[in-house]
C-alpha cells in the first residue's frame, strides 16, 4: 500500500467527526467505507462521494454521486466541458457497476452532462449492459436527462482549433510531456488541474459492498465513433462484491486489449494485495507493448475487502485520491514501472 502523503486536506470535507470502528483498533480490522478516486480531480470528486458513505449511504450512490461532481466541472477534462473529437464533437463514456454484478453503460453519448447516470438508467432500467449513440441519448431524453447544447468549453475550443492546424491524429492518452513536445494539449488547465479525460472511482460502504464507476470523454481529438476502455465493464472498471474493486485510466486501447480492471480483480481473488495487483496489470500491458510501452501511459487502481487499497501505472505522472475520514482526503503519486523519459526524450 502506497503512504506518501502529498496532499492531505485535513478537516476539508467539513463535517462533524465520523468513527472508523471498523479499522481504528485492530490492524486486521477492515478499512470502511473508503473511497478512492483516479487524477486529482479525484480529491473533489471524493468529497461528493463521502457525503454518501459518512452517512451510510449505499456504494453505489456514493460512487454516482462522486464522479458527477467532476462531470459537473466545466474546467476539468471530463463531461461536457471536455476536448471533442476530431470533428468537433464532445462524445462521452461512461459505467457503473455495484455489488451484485448489476452494470450499465453508455458510449459515445452526445450533449448529456451526466453520462454517469444514464449509465445507471441503462443498469437498472433496461435488459442491456451498453447503450451507444443516437440510441443512448434518445434514451436519457425518455428518462428525462435534458439536452444540452451543443457548444465547445472556452478551453476545449482552444485546444480544438489549435489542433486543427495540424489535424494530426496522435491517439496518445496522458503521456505528460514537457512544454512543446504536446503543444496542442496544455500539460495543465488555467486551474492548475492536469489534462485527464476521465475519473474512476471505486468504494467500498460501511456495509461492507463495493461499487465503481468510471466517466471519460475519451481520447482528445479521436476519430468519430471512437470508444475507449472507459464504459466496457471488464476493461475500464470491475467489481466483485467477493474480491474488491478496480478501475484503470490512460491509454484505453491497452486497457481493453487486457481486460484490465477484471484482471486486476482476478489477481485480488489469488490473495494479491490491491497495489501488487494493479502492478501485474501493467507488467501485462507493458510485455505486450515492448518498446511502445514508453508511449503510452495507464494506471490502475483497486481496494478489497478488507478496505486495502493501492495503484500502478506505467510511467511518471498517474496520481490518484483515497478517502477514508471526514479528515482524510489525501492524492497520492501512483508508482511506475518504466523509469523517466530523459529530458526532450
Ligand atoms: C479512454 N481511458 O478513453 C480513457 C482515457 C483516459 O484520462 O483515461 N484519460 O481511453
């Protein structure tokens, strides 16, 4: 389990004290309700969801609720406010899934601003798993989500029409690279927020269930049509209310082509500790991407059921954010495997 503390945001959420008594006395004891969340984006997007846990609220919501706050951030690169693709066009993804293996899911769903709740829609009110397109949104409108309007973020209008110039079609995901190796995607927001298309949360409620969600608009600037890993049950986010919880950002093609929240929760099922989990997972993309693996990055993070928790990811520059107390909100760098590019590299 990974302990440097960067940032803790102590008495942050402010709200009265709650009590840890399942893990204050006994280091066996289990950590709960916990929630962690991918980037630091994650850090408010936990405050939302620990709303729902203190207060011994289901998993489920908890993790809904968590992540809409960053769908709900127009500055962040998720949700409405986020880089479109190459035509122009914001298109998000978006999946749920909760303790009893019920999951739902949308892709590429236009001008809706919480993808994350349709996801639900489609888990809990339809026969299917993923709804996509025209077909998602013409079911979020019959479930009464509003159409927003289709216009570009001022930042994302930016990006867009600075990626225009070239037009080159670069999939490359979350490699933050250094002044002018990128140019066209600001390493940071004005906000001082890192350029992330998605967040994923995973938690685990004082009744002891594990829940997940993951919301992205996918790739900055991919061809139209393009899904990533982000709503694929297996790939962007799993659960098994037995074993714990996993979910993964970064580059989402290798994220499918492993399968790789499912298999961070089958290492779990074998004993394997969240942190040494997720590090296997990269291990896998890595083999498999060889000298590629330096292009890409991905970064997992899970718990279990005993409230553990931990990340990996393949290269510098993955952090993600754990809350397990009205004081403890805290991001942590995530460890990684491939040693930093060197300079102008
Ligand atoms: C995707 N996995 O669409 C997402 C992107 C991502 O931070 O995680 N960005 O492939």
């Amino acid at each position: 389990m990974l302990h440097r503390r960067r940032f803790l945001q102590m008495g942050s959420l402010g709200l009265t004290s709650f009590s840890f008594l399942s893990f204050k006395n006994a280091a066996s004891a289990i950590r709960k309700p916990i929630v962690i969340s991918t980037w630091d984006a994650g850090i408010n997007a936990n405050k939302g969801a620990w709303k729902v846990l203190r207060s011994g609220g289901r998993a489920l919501d908890a993790v809904e609720q968590g992540v809409m706050v960053t769908e709900a951030e127009q500055s962040c690169c998720v949700g409405l406010g986020a880089n479109p693709d190459r035509e122009g066009i914001v298109t998000l993804d978006a999946c749920i899934m909760d303790e009893y293996f019920n999951c739902g899911g949308v892709a590429a769903l236009e001008r809706i601003k919480h993808p994350i709740s349709v996801a639900r829609r489609v888990m809990e009110k339809t026969p299917h798993v993923l709804l996509v397109g025209e077909g998602a949104q013409q079911f979020a409108v019959a479930e009464g989500f509003p159409l927003e309007e289709q216009k570009l973020s001022e930042d994302a209008e930016k990006s867009y029409k600075e990626w225009l110039k070239k037009s080159e079609y670069k999939p490359i995901i979350n490699v933050e690279r250094s002044k002018g190796q990128n140019a066209f995607v600001p390493n940071k927001l004005p906000n001082g927020a890192w350029n992330h298309d998605t967040i994923g949360m995973v938690a685990m409620d004082a009744d002891g269930n594990l829940s997940g969600s993951c919301t992205t608009s996918g790739m900055g600037f991919k061809m139209r049509g393009r899904v990533g890993d982000s709503p694929i049950i297996g790939a962007g986010l799993y659960v098994d209310n037995e074993v714990g919880a996993a979910t993964a950002t970064g580059q989402g093609e290798d994220v499918i082509r492993i399968a790789g929240s499912h298999l961070v929760v089958e290492f779990m099922r074998q004993g394997i500790a969240p942190e040494a989990a997720c590090k296997k997972a990269v291990e896998r993309i890595i083999k498999i991407k060889g000298e590629k693996a330096k292009e890409i990055q991905v970064g997992f993070i899970a718990i279990n059921k005993q409230g553990e928790y931990g990340g990996y990811c393949i290269q510098k520059g993955f952090n993600f954010a754990v809350c397990y107390g009205d004081d403890h909100n805290e991001l942590i760098d995530g460890k990684y495997i491939l040693p930093p590019t060197p300079k102008g590299g």
